[in-house]
C-alpha cells in the first residue's frame, strides 16, 4: 500500500483554516439537533424540487420565442458551450436594473459559483512571484482558501468597526511595495461582509476607488449579500463608481437564487493591451483560464438561472421580496435577542445593517474546544472569528449567523449561547 507524508502535500491540503471549517461540518453532523447560529447558507424553505424544471421550461421557451432552431437551442443546452457562458446579455440587464451597472455583455464571464470566479481572477491577475493581493480581514474563508491553493500570496488590511479605510489600503500598498513585492488588487465585500457583517459607507467606496487609482490596484468586489438590507436604502456597489475600470465584480445566484445551481460570474471590463497594441478585454483573456479549470459552466445549470431572470424580469431585487423579508425579519430577531440574554457589559457585538451576519466579543477564548463543549452540552453551534484571520486574531469573537433558522429558533439559540458564555466564563 502507498503512504504518502502528509508533509509534502500542497499547503492547501493541510491549511489550518480549511481544517477548522471542516472541523465546524463535522461537529454540525456529529449534533444534529443543535440549533446553527453557524450555519451561512439560504433557509432551506424558499425551494422546492420542482423549480428546476419550472426554470429550465422558461428558459427554453423564451430561447424559442427568440427564434432559436431546434438544432442550436439542443447544442445550447447538452453541449460544451462558449467558455464565457450564454447569460452574459441577461446578467448585463440584471445589473443595470438593479445596481445600475453598464458594462458590456462581452465582459462578463459565468463562472461555476463565486469561487471558480475568485480563482480565475486571482490565477490571471497575479504572474510574478512578487505579485500579491491584498484582503479586507477579517476576510472570507473562500477567498483566503483560493489563494492558498493557488500560491497567491495574501496581505491582510485590517478593517476598523465602519470596515476597510482607504487610506489604511493605501498605507498596505505603500508598505508591500517597499518590501519588493508587487500589489495587484484589493478583496472587499462591499455590502454586509462575511463574517464581520459590516458594510462600507458611500463616502469610504469612492475614497476606495480613489485610492486604488493612486496606487495602481484593482479592486475585488465580491457582492453575494447586496439585495438583503435592513431597509430599501441601497449604497451604490463600487463597480457602479467605477468610471476608469478598477473594479472586478464577483458575483452569485447562491443566495438570490439557490446554491444547488453552482452559478455565479465576474464582470472583468478592462481593457488589456499586448506588447504588439492588440485590444481586448479582461474577461477575455481571462477565458483561457477558465477553459482550463471548468472548461466551461454547465449550460443546464446556466438555463436553469436564465429561467429565473426570464421569469423576474431581470431583476433579482423583484424577485427576492420575500426572501428579503424574511431575513430582515431574521437580523432583527438575532440582534433583539442579543439585547435580551446579554446584559454583561464585557459582551459586546455589532449591528450590521443587513446581510447575514454578526459578530460578539466574549470574555472567553472561543475556539474549536469551546464549539465542541457548546454543541455537545449547550445544543448550538456558531463559528470562531478566528477562523477568518490570516495572522492569528480573532480568538476572543465569534461570528453568528441567523439566515438558515426559523425564525423563532433565533431567540433559542442565542439563550443557549448565553447559557454557554455565562457557565464557561463563571
């Protein structure tokens, strides 16, 4: 039998952060009945089996209303496809609707999920050894978990309670470039961010812009929690700012839609520009990435997701009232019983202004012992902020979640939690 050492496997393999999240799935499966204030995905009850089907039959049906032929609407759903995708029209529309963004059809790139879209622009941005990206921390486990399997080098930038500054970019760039290495983009999530739930000012995203003109860096823009404020304000996304290109969108259906799907995008407009003076754009050149990792995203999941613009009229925001709601609904519940079962002023937490997420600061050190001992005797489950850190940090927060529960879970939950907090710090 081969053995291999563990050692010598790629650092993506044994990463510590991988390794925790796994930990946090197994302990979920290992307590069944304990309430996840963990849990980050769509509540469970917003789908049903039979809208595949739905969606799909909309989808072919308007590609037959559009005049499409038997022959090319049977290679547009069970063939290779186009590397970039087919949606590229429909996501245009979708983002003018709803976000006012105006970029070309042909700069959008439909990816299998956000993450291949992470991956692609990370592989295709960062060439050199000394190429490196910076990351709002705390910062998404994906992101952070893309990079390392890929080699990417990650520099955090550390957010303040109001999110990532942008003079604290501008210092990070400054600072990276000095040492020799190369800055090439900046990782945000510009709207209730995972895991910190905190979202950037409308002043803090065109000083972002700005400071990414001075320093020559693209911003990553990943915007999958957009459409679930608290209220109908909206605070425009920085590619909607962008009038010079700096911006990458990262897009998904995941949480509009349904992850099953596995859809997402990247909306890459800039102009790139060969030693010989060809033009072409970003996502373009970015498809030879693609056709080597996925070789394209699967067309059926793609007409599945076109059914779903075809049906909401391009816009998400129209079709998501309900889910809105309810995770408004949600938000409110879990920050309303966090000032109901925590009256020690040493427990603190924040109150983001839509999204899925909070963050607590507790008196205790909340690592992997600690979640075993609250899921085993306390019935709930929630995750280490530590987890989201690049450098160590974190050890003294954790990040609730109140999107995939019921409702009238939220309160349960958190009593428990407080029961935890209050045994383990006693």
């Amino acid at each position: 039998m081969v053995e291999l050492v563990r050692e010598t496997l790629h650092t993506s393999v044994t990463d510590p952060v991988a390794a925790s999240m796994n930990f946090l799935n197994e302990v979920a499966g290992r307590f069944p009945d304990a309430i996840s204030l963990a849990a980050g995905r769509p509540f469970d009850e917003f789908y049903a089996v039979e809208d595949v089907q739905r969606y799909l039959a909309a989808y072919i049906a308007h590609l037959r209303a559009e005049g499409v032929s038997e022959a090319r609407l049977r290679q547009a759903m069970l063939q290779y496809g186009r590397t970039n995708g087919q949606l590229g029209p429909m996501i245009a529309r979708m983002l003018e609707i709803d976000e006012d963004i105006r970029v070309p059809a042909d700069s959008i790139m439909v990816t299998a999920g956000c993450q291949e879209a992470m991956i692609i622009a990370l592989r295709g941005l960062c060439a050199a050894p000394e190429d490196v990206v910076l990351a709002a921390e705390p910062c998404y486990v994906g992101f952070t978990g893309a990079a390392r399997v890929l080699g990417v080098p990650l520099v955090p930038v550390p957010e303040t309670p109001d999110g990532l500054r942008p003079e604290t970019v501008t210092r990070v760039a400054r600072e990276v470039r000095a040492s020799g290495r190369r800055p090439r983009a900046v990782y945000v999530v510009s709207n209730f961010a995972n895991p910190s739930g905190v979202s950037l000012s409308p002043e803090v995203r065109r000083g972002l812009i700005d400071a990414a003109a001075e320093e020559d860096l693209l911003i990553l823009e990943d915007d999958p929690y957009g459409l679930f404020g608290l209220d109908d304000r909206r605070s425009p996304t920085l590619k909607s700012l962008d009038t010079d290109q700096r911006v990458v969108y990262l897009g998904s259906f995941a949480k509009s839609v349904f992850p099953g799907a596995r859809v997402g995008f990247l909306v890459a407009d800039q102009t790139v520009v060969s030693a010989a003076g060809h033009r072409s754009l970003l996502a373009d050149e970015l498809s030879t990435v693609k056709s080597m990792v996925t070789v394209n995203t699967s067309p059926i999941a793609q007409a599945v997701i076109g059914g779903v613009l075809v049906s909401c009229g391009y816009s998400l925001r129209a079709a998501n009232r309900e889910k809105i709601a309810f995770y408004r609904r949600n938000l409110r519940a879990l920050l309303a019983a966090l000032d109901h079962h925590f009256s020690d002023p040493g427990i603190t937490w924040n109150s983001p202004s839509g999204g899925f997420f909070a963050v607590m600061s507790v008196p205790v050190r909340a690592d992997e012992k600690l979640l075993e001992l609250s899921a085993r005797d306390y019935g709930v489950l929630w995750t280490p902020m530590s987890f989201f850190y690049l450098g160590g940090g974190g050890s003294h927060a954790i990040r609730l979640s109140c999107s995939a529960l019921a409702t009238d879970q939220i309160d349960e939950g958190v009593r428990r939690l407080a029961a935890l907090i209050a045994d383990v710090g006693s």
